[in-house]
C-alpha cells in the first residue's frame, strides 16, 4: 500500500515535521539557557563566598602573623636588656675584682641587683647596687673602701662596716661595703 501525496500534502508534513524540529530545539535551547543561569548564579555565589573566605582567612592570618612579631620583638627586646644588664654587672664585677687586688684584699663574695632605671637631675640613668665582703689588713680595706670611691667615676661606697680582728691576725680583719654604680641610659 502505497499512499500518494499532493504536493500540498507533502509542503503540509514537511511544514510540521520542521515545526516539531523547531519546537524540539526550542525545548532543548530553553533547557540549556535555563541550566547555565542556575550553573552562572552558583558560580557568582561560590566566587562571592570564596572571596569573603580568602579575605577572612587573610585577615586571621595576618592578625596571628602581628601578634607573633610583637611577641618576638617583646622577647628580642628582653633579651637585649638581660644581655646588656649582664655586660653592665660583669664590667663592674670585674673592675671591682681589679680593684680590690691592687688594694691588696680579697674578695669574699660579691653580689648585685638588678639594674633599675631611674633619673637624676632630669637624666636618664640605670642604677644597680653592688654588695661584697672583702677580707685584708685594716689599712688596705680602708684604702680598698677610698679606690672604689675615686675608681668609680659614677660609683659610690653607701656604706663600709669593717670589722677588726685584733693580734697577729690583722689580715684576717673583713668589711661588708654596699655602694651604688650608675650609668646614663640613651633613651
């Protein structure tokens, strides 16, 4: 069975087969328009939190990385102040040890404190305070006591209790001196 078409016939099924067609690429195109809005709207609201992600991921970053080096500066800063306090007390610890042997009297013991800022007449200076007990005839404690004095351009002796050991064992005879040494302090 064979079935003839006008020519009108064939213009008409051809018409609504390319109609179907159109309308079924239609259908795909809205498809696809419609896929990549919702594809586009997800990728502007990824980037959007990404970027507040970064920023906010920076920003803590960036906040730790600051405490950080404040830490560190607050310990280099500590550390030149321990160091420098330790030169400053075995400058005075060693000049006193050299004055005492010119003295001709020995040291004991000796200590000091650690080094305070203050001012005098308005300058700025570190003060630290050294105690010792010396032991040697009177005559050289005295002139041990008299050598720290003038030794000491910014030292000075508070306070010398010598003790007198009388008899043949003069040179057993010891002082407890406290004295003050400063040093000006660049600011």
């Amino acid at each position: 069975m064979k079935i003839k078409l006008s020519k009108a016939s064939w213009l008409i099924l051809s018409a609504g087969i390319f109609v179907v067609v159109l309308a079924g690429l239609g259908v795909t195109r809205s498809q696809q328009l419609q896929q990549q809005s919702k594809l586009d709207e997800n990728l502007a609201m990824s980037e959007s939190r990404l970027s507040k992600i970064e920023v906010t991921q920076l920003d803590q970053q960036l906040e730790t990385l600051g405490k950080q080096v404040a830490e560190a500066e607050a310990q280099l800063s500590e550390a030149k102040d321990r160091l420098r306090q330790t030169v400053v007390s075995v400058d005075v610890t060693d000049k006193f040890f050299v004055i005492a042997g010119y003295s001709n009297v020995a040291v004991q013991n000796i200590s000091n404190t650690a080094i305070q800022k203050t001012t005098l007449g308005g300058v700025g200076v570190s003060t630290m305070s050294v105690s010792a007990r010396v032991t040697g005839a009177v005559e050289d404690i005295i002139d041990f006591v008299i050598n720290l004095n003038s030794g000491f351009t910014t030292g000075v002796v508070k306070s010398a209790t010598i003790t007198v050991v009388s008899g043949d064992d003069e040179a057993g005879s010891s002082a407890a001196i406290q004295m003050v040494v400063h040093s000006y302090e660049e600011k």
